[in-house]
C-alpha cells in the first residue's frame, strides 16, 4: 500500500512539473499542439514499450501535434509529417514552434512596419508565449521578436493564445 501511495504521488509531481495536471492529460481532446520535454524521446509504431521505436528525436522543445490519445500513450505528428506514439511523460504542454520556409524576420512589435529583431533560419526552434491577429511572439534562448504565425509549425493558422 505504501509503495502505490508513492508510486502516485511521483506521478503527480511529474504531470505538475511537466504544467499538465492528471486529469488535464486524460481529457485534453486531441488535436493539440505540445512539445518534446525529454532531450531523447522514442516514437514507437504503437501505443506500447513492446511496439518497435520508429524514431529517436534528441531535441527537447520539437513541437509535436498530438492527434490521439489511449491510456498513456500519445500519437503524435512531427513537423515533417511522421505520425507514431510517444508516452505521455516524454510530452511537455509547453508551447514551441520552428520556423518554415525561408529565413523568417523577427519584430520588435507584432507589425510589418516593426523593426527588425532578428532573424531566424528554417528549423529554428523558440517558445511560444503569445499570438494574435496573425504574429507570435517566439522566443529563442533569451532572444526574442514577433514572428509571422504564417512562418511557424506548432501553433494553429487561426489560433490565439496569451
């Protein structure tokens, strides 16, 4: 009895750490946008540790669409378009995107009159903290700027989020 209690209170303090709290994570209804939190994370060709892994990824913060979900295992599409499953605590709500096309301008405001920040080559990956009204503001290791939504993979063409 001992142990269980443990067992469940580990889990709870790693959902929470992760910002998702349990029941969070059974009733989020897919499709969503998350992100790889682990630095290695295996795809597998199915919803168990007994299906073979289809991927490795070795880059935490990939964002990943979650299309489906059974027990704790989710099936997830990559920016490329690769679907498979990932366990649920290789998952991370934090929102991240990576830039598409060609090198992507970064504003100070989120206008095409604003200056320009930075710029970020394709692949690039940053944190999401907001959008509105077609700009995201994407932050990449401390350097930030308002970036076309148009331009990202990880956040929806409509969305918007504070």
């Amino acid at each position: 009895m001992r142990v269980s209690r443990w067992s469940a209170a580990m889990a709870a303090l790693l959902m929470t750490s992760l910002g998702v709290t349990a029941l969070e994570a059974q009733t989020r209804k897919p499709p969503y946008y998350a992100s790889i939190s682990a630095s290695k994370a295996r795809m597998r060709t199915g919803p168990g540790r007994n299906y073979p892994a289809s991927w490795l990824y070795v880059r935490a913060d990939l964002p990943i669409k979650v299309v489906d979900i059974y027990r704790d295992w989710r099936k997830v599409e990559d920016p490329g378009g690769t679907q498979g499953w990932m366990q649920v605590g290789l998952l991370s709500d934090t929102r991240t995107a990576i830039i598409q096309g060609g090198i992507a301008v970064l504003r100070d405001q989120p206008a095409a009159s604003g200056r320009t920040a930075w710029r970020a080559a394709p692949g690039v990956v940053g944190r999401i903290s907001r959008c509105a009204r077609g700009w995201c503001y994407l932050d990449v290791k401390g350097r930030g700027g308002f970036v076309e939504q148009a331009r990202l993979w990880g956040v929806a063409p409509d969305e918007d989020m504070n």
